[in-house]
C-alpha cells in the first residue's frame, strides 16, 4: 500500500512545517551521511528493550548504537570484555565487585549518568519486580507467547523473568559516592564480570524511565547513552535512529541509520542493487557469489558464538522417552548440512560450548554421532509406532532454516521418524503452550566466556526452555545452581561435563547442529568491518566514506 505523502512528511520531520524548510538548510546543519540497512526482523517482541527483546535480531539493532553496558564487549576483536560506562571495576570478595564510573556520559535526554541510574537500572521497578535473589533452582514460570502490549507500567511477565535468567542471585547495588557503585551478590559468582557485560546488563536513564507514561511507551524510544537514539519505531517496518552529538565516545559518524525490515532474501539483495540501502543482512552463503560478482558490492561475515540448535518439548506424548529424542540427534548428518547449504562456511562444533570458554571448554566432548542405525534400534526399543511428530517452524527467520528443516524431516524420515512442519507467522505461535508443541528450531549464544552464560542461561531452571515448560530435568536444575555458585574452578569444569551429559545424550533438551554463521552484503566502497557477531558496530572507529 502507497503512503500518503503528508504521511511521509510528518514522519521525516516530525511537523508538516519542519519538513518544508528549505533542503539547504538541513544540509548546512549536518552534512554527515545517512544510511539504510535490510533487514529480515527488527524486533520479535515489537519492542527496543533488552530484558524484552533476548534475540539475535535485536543484538543487531540494539548494540552498539543504542544501549551500552558498564562492561562492554569488543565488537571488532574477540569479543572480550573492555570498560564502556565503567572505566575500571575490582573485586571486594566473591560475592561483590566494585566499578568505577565514567564521568561526563549524557543519555539521550542529556542528563548525566551517575550512580543513582544505575542502581535504578538493577532495582525490582525496572528489573526485578517481586523477585527473590535467592530462589536459584526455582523457575519463573512465563507462557512465552506473549507481544507486550500492556497499557499500564507493570513489569510484563518476561522481564523479571529474563533479569533472573541474566542475575539469579544479585541483592543489590550499592552507591559509594557519585561515580561508584557496589554490586552484592546473595552467592559467590565467579562470572559477577561477566553477567555485568551480557546482554541485558545495560544502563538506562532513571529520569527517562520514571516519565515515560506506560512501560511500553519506554519499550519502544528508551533512553540510553549509545551514539544513537530512538527516532522512530514502526514494528514490523522500520526503525530509525539519529545521531547522539553528546555521546562520550565521539561525534557518531552518521546522521541518521535506517533499519527496514525486508523478510525476503532476494527483496533484500535488489535492494542493496538499486542503491535503495546501503547494506543487506543475512545472507546465505549460496547467494555470495552471485553478489560479489558485482565489483561494487561486498560481503562481509563468518561464524559467530552462536549455534543451531533443534529443541525438545519432553510433554509431547511422542517425546516423553528419551530414547526417541535420542534418536532424533542421532539421524543426523550435521556435516552434510554444512557442506550442502553452508557451502563449508561453518563448522560442526563440540556440543552447546565455545573455545572462548577457555579451561572451562570440554575439548573431548562432540555431538551425538550421525548413526541411523542405533536410531532405528532406539526407536524400535521405545515402543514407536509412527505417530506424527509436529514440528513448528517460521520461514527463514534463520539463515537457511527452512530448506534445514526440509533436509532434517528426511533424514528423520530415513530411520523411521514420522515428523510434520507446522508453519507459523511469529515467536508467539512457536512458544505457545497450546497442545502440539513438540519440536522447534532455537539458537543460544555465549554473552561470555563460561557456560552460565549459556547451557544454564538457555536451559537451566530459568532458562527460555525451563520457563515455557518444554523441558526440565531435576539434576541438571542441581548442578546449574552448583555451577552458578561454586569458586572450585576443576570442579566446574565437571560439572559442566555432566550438564553437556545430560541435556545432549541421557535426557536430550536439544540436540547442536552446527555453529551459526552471519553474513552481511555492503557497498564496498564504505569502510566498514562486520563484527564477529549479530551486532553491527555503527561509532567512529568503524566508519569510513
């Protein structure tokens, strides 16, 4: 549908007046350039908030043009963690961890960060709600099918959710003077540096908060200290975002970026043809080449911490035995996969871990081996009879993930499994409880480098899988606590051991396919570096025209 012309009006320059200065006005004031980039979702919750937004789509919206943590990640290395809000931290004991603010950051609204926003930001207002920070091994219960549009400024259900999934112990923060703050947690924590760094760790405006009118009214233009702010929000179509000239890092180097959503691949790719964006995302690997034959483009990209995943819900009658999900992760053929839709572009890694986690990786560990027969013998020992298995799915919300899913349900096929794609639109309809929810497409990332970050964070007691009751198994729920608390770092190390034994062999949760890779299209006359990862690294140091 066409949009009216006054439409387009008011919404560049906020007033049918505004828009009507003269253009050499407006060029005078700045005359930085403005981007488009192609994207295939903005937002799955329709809003610009962490605690809501826990995807790999918003990773690339949100960071780092608009939230910033006290411990930042380094987009462009090895993803490490390097001082943002906080130019230095230490420990006091293994339950507190001491940061030194830095002075002179301005939010979006221009007012300066102090100690007072971010103990605000950890607070039960915004954070926690009616929470206990010492219920580790207690699951917040969510439905998981929800799009936030409540009127009030009630915490919608998730967040508190998604705060304990991110701090399941943390007490409080204590200011010390203006500039510093103390973070007290009720248990040891090795990973207090870590968790400060994560996704959902980041620091908001107190002021910008407490006036926004609803809670989804803050959700969808929240006030940060990024390079960018919120200019407008249309869900489902754009997000534009505008330079902030009192960011601490340095004038941003661009005027305006534009996020459009553009599900399809091919939209995306004529796009970038015409000169309509300046950058399209998540390509498959197969449409490089294709791409690259034109020397004015480029693509940039490779693996990521992130894997795919195929989750289990253990309620269907069909998956209440193990030795049928056993089966499923023995049918297979992972490298074929690669090979055959990731044109070799990624790997097959060693189980739900990263190298990153450094003596914490398990280097013996793999993935249950492709093995059709002992899938046929787990399935013939389980009783199985053919039954139909759903298997819901959206339309390439991941790289290649419908022609994965096709080549899956024949390999499942193959050694007897009876396994049925189920369309659907959104997240909502793939989470939801109602009857039918077997198996689903998932990915989890690593925010940092040790397995709380991940295997607990996306399948302990208060992980997404834990909380939509899919899945739950009481020793894992036992050791997920142990792993969260204990200091004995070789004792750690075993207990993740046993973690990986139970969610991906005895009882599988999920079953890895191969390690998820990004792969973003760009005019190649802009000097700009895809980072390691979802985010796309938009301030001064990643920028040239």
């Amino acid at each position: 549908m066409m949009t009216p012309r006054r439409s387009l009006l008011l919404g560049a320059g906020g007033a049918l007046g505004l828009s009507a200065l003269p253009r050499f006005a407006v060029a005078q004031a700045d005359n930085r350039p403005s981007i488009a980039i192609a994207v295939q979702k903005i937002s799955n919750s329709n809003t610009l908030e962490v605690l809501r937004e826990q995807s790999n789509v918003g990773e690339r919206v949100l960071f780092s043009s608009l939230w910033e943590g006290l411990i930042g990640r380094d987009w462009l290395g090895g993803l490490g963690a390097v001082p943002e809000l906080a130019t230095e931290w230490r420990r006091i004991s293994d339950q507190v961890v001491e940061l030194k603010l830095r002075q002179g950051v301005k939010f979006h609204n221009g007012d300066e960060m102090t100690a007072e926003d971010v103990v605000f930001t950890f607070g039960p207002e915004r954070m926690f709600g009616d929470t206990n920070p010492t219920a580790q091994g207690r699951t917040i219960s969510v439905s998981g099918d929800r799009i936030p549009t409540r009127a009030g400024r009630d915490l919608p259900a998730e967040v508190p959710a998604v705060a304990r999934r991110s701090w399941p112990a943390l007490e409080r923060v204590e200011i010390v003077d203006k500039y510093t703050v103390r973070f007290h947690n009720a248990t040891p924590d090795v990973t207090l540096e870590g968790r400060l760094s994560r996704y959902g760790s980041q620091i908001i405006s107190k002021r910008g908060y407490i006036e926004a009118e609803t809670w989804f009214e803050w959700a969808r233009k929240p006030i940060l200290t990024g390079p960018y702010k919120v200019a407008e929000f249309r869900p489902d179509q754009l997000l534009r975002l505008v330079a902030h000239d009192e960011y601490w890092g340095g004038r941003p180097p661009l005027r305006e970026i534009r996020f459009i959503e553009v599900p399809e691949v091919s939209a995306r790719v004529n796009m970038l043809r015409s000169g309509e964006v300046q950058f399209a995302c998540d390509i498959p690997p197969d449409q490089i080449g294709g791409i690259e034959g034109d020397r004015r483009f480029e693509v940039q990209g490779g693996t990521i911490l992130n894997h795919r995943l195929t989750v289990f819900d253990k309620n269907h009658p069909q998956l209440a035995d193990a030795r049928i999900r056993r089966a499923f992760t023995h049918a297979i053929d992972r490298q074929a996969i690669v090979d055959s839709l990731w044109s070799g572009r990624t790997v097959v890694p060693k189980g739900l871990q990263w190298e990153y986690y450094g003596d914490m990786f398990v280097s013996d560990w793999s993935v249950p081996k492709y093995d059709p027969a002992e899938a046929q013998r787990l399935l013939k020992e389980a009783g199985y009879k053919g039954d139909p298995i759903p298997y819901r799915l959206l339309n390439n919300y991941y790289t290649n993930q419908t022609p994965t899913a096709q080549v899956l349900v024949e390999m499942w096929k193959q050694v007897g499994l009876n396994v049925q794609i189920e369309m659907k639109e959104n997240w909502s309809q793939i989470l939801s409880r109602e009857p039918g929810r077997a198996v689903r497409d998932w990915s989890n990332s690593a925010p940092f480098n040790d397995p709380v970050s991940s295997i607990v964070n996306q399948h302990g007691p208060n992980g997404q899988q834990q909380q939509v009751g899919e899945w739950s198994n009481d020793e894992m729920n036992r050791l997920s606590v142990e792993l969260e608390t204990s200091t004995d770092r070789a004792r750690r190390k075993q207990v993740f051991r046993r973690m990986l034994e139970i969610c991906e062999r005895e009882d599988p949760a999920y079953t890895v396919l191969h390690q998820n890779a990004t792969f973003t299209a760009k005019r190649r006359d802009i000097g700009w570096k895809a980072a390691p990862a979802f985010a796309m690294d938009f301030r001064a140091g990643n920028w040239k025209s």
